[in-house]
C-alpha cells in the first residue's frame, strides 16, 4: 500500500511504477470542501485558496519534472551507444 496525501498521490505513483512496482493507491488528508461556496468566497481571495493553488503549482512542477526526468533517463539505442557513427577513421577499432 503507498499511503501519502491525496494531492502527492499521482506523482507517487509514478516513482513507484517507474521502479516497477504496483502498489495500492491509499489517499490521505484529502481537502475537500465540505459546505457549498458563498458568493463572496467565490470573488475574495483567501489565504486557504492561495494555499491550494500553491499545491496545484508544486505538484504540477513536480509531475512535468518526473516526466523530464523519464525522458533522460531511456536506454540508449542499440549499437555502439554513441549518437555518431562510427567511421574507418575511429580510435577506438
């Protein structure tokens, strides 16, 4: 079981399948709201909204940071490894 907060889930994940593992998905300290919005909660700022968007940036920095890092981190094709070709003229023959 991967327990961590609800809004880390995702990216967790992702560590964990990248290593290839599957483990359940267990959410935690998910922040929902419990009462419907009043009309000036909708149009205020509020410190607790400023906070959820910081975790939406965090985590979406976070995933795109994941996937650059999967990116680089591919096997390099087949053959000699190098992205040159390997000429009559190589050192290393």
């Amino acid at each position: 079981m991967l327990v961590t907060s609800a809004n880390h889930l995702p990216r967790a994940m992702g560590f964990f399948a990248a290593a290839g593992l599957q483990p359940m998905p267990v959410p935690a300290n998910q922040l929902a709201i419990s009462s419907p919005l009043q009309p000036q909660e909708k149009i205020l700022p509020s410190p607790l909204w400023l906070g959820h968007s910081e975790r939406v940036w965090y985590e979406t920095l976070g995933r795109v940071w994941q996937r650059l890092l999967a990116m680089t981190s591919r096997p390099a094709p087949a053959g000699n490894g190098s992205p040159v070709p390997a000429s009559d003229n190589d050192v290393r023959k």
